[in-house]
C-alpha cells in the first residue's frame, strides 16, 4: 500500500487491513512513502488474529521496522498460539521514545555494475543494520533503478539486488543515491509453525499428515510447511477429512505409501495489520 502526502486536514491515517499468513516465510510490507519529503510517525500497531486454526508448535514472533534490520519502530510481540483464539488481537507496542519517523534516508553510490542478472551497488557509506532481505530503492542509477527492492546480499557498502540485464562492468554513478527508512515492514523474527508432523502419505491426489492432537476441523483452511515429500507443501488447503491426529487435504501427486516425515507442520494463524499515524 503506498499513499502520497494527504491534504492539511487528513494528516492523520489508518492503513489497514493488510492480510498476513505467519505460518509462511516472508516479511510483510504495510505500507511506503511516495517521496522522500513526506514522513510518518506511527502512533499504534495492532495485529488482529483474523484465522487462526489448529494448534501452533511454534509462536510467531514480529517486529515492525523501517525496512532496514534494526531500524524498529516496535518492541516484538509474539503472537498467541491458543487454539482458535479468534476475535484477538496483539499490540504491538511502540519502542521506547523517542520513536523513529518514517521518511526517507539517503546514501550516495559510488559505482554499479551488473553480473548474471544480480546488481552490485558499492555506496560511499555502511547503512547501519543493513542485512539481506531489507528493503531499499535506487534512484538516478538509469537501468540500475528499483523501487523497494529486497537485498539480497549486503557486505558493508556493498549491495546486491536482482536486476535483469545484460552484464555491465563496474561504472561510476556518483549523481545516484540509495533511497531507505521510507517503508514501514512487519519483519517476521520468528516464523510460527501449526502442529509438527509425524507421517505422510499421498492417495489418488488425496495428502494426509499424521501429528499430535491437532484440533482441526473439515472445512478449515491451513498452510502446509517444511513436509519433505514432493508437492506437499501449500499456503492454502482446504481439510476434507479428519481424525484425531490426521489431516487430508487434496494435494495432486504420485501416490505414496505412509513415510515418516518429522520436518513439517500445519495450521493456520492469520493476521490483519492495522497502523495509525500522523502525516507531515
């Protein structure tokens, strides 16, 4: 979501909803700045339990920053892993004054070049707390240009991003900047995991996980995470049948006779986020 500076009257907003899946890898973006004259100060974070079903094994644990590792806007809050507990919701509470605005932050860049479609950005100083998987733009850079782009590689002031082209060698570009901070994410520390599995089988396109008591129900749509076996894996299955301990779900496949399979897990826990805060 991504606003442009609102009218004297409007300055303070609400983004929100924005839906996100804590049993799936990958961090949420809430919103970004424009321009790099606009700025936010966020007054509250609060992360409603929007589907929660079955049993976690583990707690997803979150934090919101500017795009930048480090960089927080919020303590962490670990969402609740009962059973059901729709109709909640967790605040994330703001860290301790003062609160960091979000607006961008500029570092020049000295050079660029670009290798088997990965971009390598060499700029004049480190951004403190910078680690791959953070959120960045690259303005005045020409065919180098990317708007929050996630880093892939971050080596003190160097930057690697994907950047389809041809290769290029190393070239000046000391009129061009890294543009970062502009962008409130909801950075996953931890990522929560549903009930871990014990077995797996696959018939006539039809997947069953064996755990633990899980508390699932027919109907009830879950993520499936981490199971071993090819296909298994999927951010949304609708239940078709269960037992105590079992799980199916349609799943197309070769068929596969019971196996063991300790490394995955499913549920669901859902969130919507919501931030309040002053535009200036």
């Amino acid at each position: 979501m991504s606003n442009s500076r609102p009218l004297a009257y409007d300055r303070v907003n609400l983004f929100g909803p924005t839906p996100i899946n804590m049993n799936i890898a990958g961090n949420a973006q809430i919103f970004a700045l424009n321009d790099g004259e606009t700025k936010f100060m966020p007054t509250s974070i609060v992360l409603e339990n929007a589907y929660v079903r079955g049993t976690q094994s583990t707690s997803a644990v979150v934090v919101a920053d500017n795009g930048i590792t480090g960089q927080n806007v919020s303590a962490s809050v670990t969402l609740s892993t009962s059973l059901d507990e729709q109709d909640y919701s967790n605040v994330a509470a703001l860290v301790a004054n003062p609160v960091p605005v979000i607006t961008g932050k500029e570092v020049s860049i000295v050079s660029v070049a670009r290798s088997a479609n990965i971009a390598t950005v060499i700029i004049s100083s480190a951004i403190t707390g910078a680690v791959a998987g953070d959120i960045v733009s690259i303005e005045g850079a020409g065919e180098f240009n990317a708007d929050k782009v996630v880093l892939s590689n971050v080596s003190t002031t160097t930057l690697n991003y994907i950047n389809v082209g041809v290769d290029v060698a190393t070239t000046s570009a000391t009129l061009a900047k890294v543009v970062y901070g502009n962008v409130l994410r909801l950075k996953k520390t931890t990522l929560g995991k549903g009930r871990l599995t014990t077995n797996r089988s696959r018939t006539n396109g039809v997947a069953t996980l064996t755990s633990l008591a899980h508390g699932l129900n027919v109907g009830d749509t879950i993520s499936v995470v981490g199971v071993s076996g090819t296909g298994y894996n999927t951010a949304s299955a609708e239940i078709t049948a269960v037992t105590t301990t079992t799980v199916s779900y349609v799943n197309a496949g070769a068929n596969e006779g019971t196996t063991s399979d300790t490394t995955g897990n499913f549920g669901a826990l859902f969130v919507n986020a919501y931030v309040v805060g002053i535009y200036y």
